[in-house]
C-alpha cells in the first residue's frame, strides 16, 4: 500500500516507517522539524529513512492547509497514519498555542484532506492522558474521559472527538490509539528515562517529582509499532474505534530509576520534589479490546527494554 505517515522524524512516526518499510511498502512521511527538542535528532531520524527505497519525505507543517491537500491529491494514499502532534504535558501550560496549532488546526486539517480524497482508514494518535485523574484502574476505553488535567490531554480529547463527527459524516474508517508512556531508542529528550541516563552519566542528580510515588505502565517501541501496524491493517474493525496500546503492567517509577541505574552502571542520585501541574499519579492500560480485535500481545519488560534504550544512549554520547 502507499501510506502517509505524519511526524515521521518524530520518535514513534520513525519506527512506524521504518516498519511498514519493512514490510514492502510505500511511505510518505512528513515532518515540520520544529525545535521543541533538538532538531538534530529529527533530522538523524529522517537521514535514516531517507536512505531507504520507497520512502519520500516532505517538510511540511500540518497547519498549512493548501500543501496539505496537494499532497494527498498527488499520491491517493491507501492509508494515513497520523502520529504528528505537538507533545508534552507541561510544555502545554507554558505553551498554550502550540498546541491549538497541531494538535487541532493540524488535526482538522488532516481529516479534512481524509473527507476530500476518500481516505478509506485513517489511525491517529491519541493518549493515555485523556484518562486525567480517573480513580478507577486499569484505564479502559468504556471508562468516561471528560476531565484532563492538562490542555495537551483536552487536545487529545478534542481530535478523538472531531474525528468521531467526521467518520459519521463522511463515512471513512478512524483509528484512535491512546499510547501509555512510550520509550525505546531514538526516544524524545524531554522523557523522564532520558533525561535520567543523562544526569546520571553526567554524575548529576535526577529530578523525582512527587517524591517518587508514580506508576506508570511504560511501553517499548516495539511494542507500540505492532499496535499500530495492525490498527493499519486488521479486518472486523468498526467504522470508529478508540484502542489502549499500553503494557498492561504500571511500574513504579523508583523500580524505574533502579533498572535504568543498573544498565548504566551507576547509583542514581536523586533530588526529591513535589508532583507537578497537569501530572498524574498512576497509568495503567486495560488492552483486552487491542489483544481481542488488534492481535495486540506486548512482550518487552521494562528492565529488557531499558537495557535496549541504555545500548542506544551509549553509542550516541561515544559515536
């Protein structure tokens, strides 16, 4: 198939390619390389996939309409993989507008080229933030979404609902994923396991909000990518559908710091600090519906994937 993939130099967007490379097929990736972390490891990101038969990639920002929709007129994409958002839960309170531009301008914009060029399945991102301060756990996607805690989560809310007006109205098919806490290598800067490994390396002390008592059900790559793959592509799906991929297991985030200590090599030192704005205290992803209608299994610990991530790390700090 030919497949659009947006944000394809972002850290989920460029292992998505990558694998539907793999696999045979035709990517088109866009990208707008903004600098909300280092431009440089976008770019590596894309210089990996650009050397690779059956991709093509465009600079382009999903807010500007008008080359949008030439794009999709030219290729008559089988699919849309829409990864490409404006992350961060804090940047989101410094950063208000940022956000109004992605993550719904460009939204929109995205499923208005889906209506004008009879898309017939489009997957888009969602989070695992949209469940805000839900007490009851594990989070499932039957479970009411109606109070975010941060304007990034109500973004999120806000393209799964846009998306349920325009699946009814113009009839193609919308795949919504809430991801829950994905890492691996080539990961995002502003992570909590990055910026660990590199205070740690750095023989610096580690910020741990809410005086480490957080879960989180953190998800490798590679696990996400599988998830995503078969949102692309399995049959029996509904015309509008909303999956958790998650690991379905929440660690807490001192068990964290001590697997990630331990690839390193190095006794964590941490500075301990109150829990901050638009954070929450515990995720943890219901997938029975992703293992019952995607195929859906992750099989990567977080001590397993973490080791993997620390390989990575390394040789990019001693090329």
């Amino acid at each position: 198939m030919k497949i659009l993939v947006t944000g394809a130099a972002g850290f989920i967007g460029s292992h998505v390619a990558h694998a539907l490379l793999d696999d045979g097929h035709e990517v088109v990736g866009i990208d707008n390389f903004n600098d909300y972390y280092p431009v440089e490891l976008k770019e590596a990101r894309h210089a990996r996939l650009e050397a690779r038969a059956g991709y093509a990639g465009h600079r382009m920002d999903l807010f500007d309409y008008e080359p949008m929709s030439e794009l999709f007129r030219r290729n008559g994409f089988d699919r849309v993989c829409h990864l490409a958002a404006q992350a961060g839960v804090r940047y989101s309170i410094k950063n208000p507008f940022a956000y109004q531009q992605a993550n719904l301008a460009g939204h929109l914009n995205v499923l208005e080229c889906c209506r004008h060029n009879k898309i017939p399945r489009l997957v888009y991102a969602s989070s695992s933030s949209v469940y805000g301060g839900n007490k009851k756990i594990p989070f499932s996607e039957s479970d009411p979404v109606d109070h975010p805690v941060s304007l990034y989560a109500a973004t999120k809310k806000a393209n799964e609902l846009m998306t349920h007006s325009y699946s009814h109205l113009y009839g193609f098919q919308s795949i919504g994923l809430r991801f829950f806490t994905v890492y691996g290598p080539w990961g995002r800067p502003d992570m909590a396991y990055w910026l660990f490994s590199k205070a740690m390396l750095a023989g610096q002390p580690i910020k741990v909000f809410n005086h480490g008592d957080m879960k989180r059900d953190f998800t490798y790559i590679d696990d996400i990518v599988q998830g995503v793959k078969a949102a692309l592509f399995a049959e029996g799906l509904e015309q509008y559908e909303i999956f958790n991929l998650g690991n379905n297991q929440p660690e807490r985030l001192m068990d964290m710091i001590q697997y990630l200590g331990d690839a390193l090599g190095i006794e964590p030192q941490m500075e301990m600090l109150p829990m901050q704005p638009g954070d929450v205290p515990i995720t943890f992803a219901d997938i029975e519906k992703a293992k019952l209608k995607l195929d859906y299994q992750p099989t990567t610990s977080l001590k397993e994937g973490l080791v993997r991530f620390v390989e990575w790390f390394q040789r990019q700090e001693n090329p």
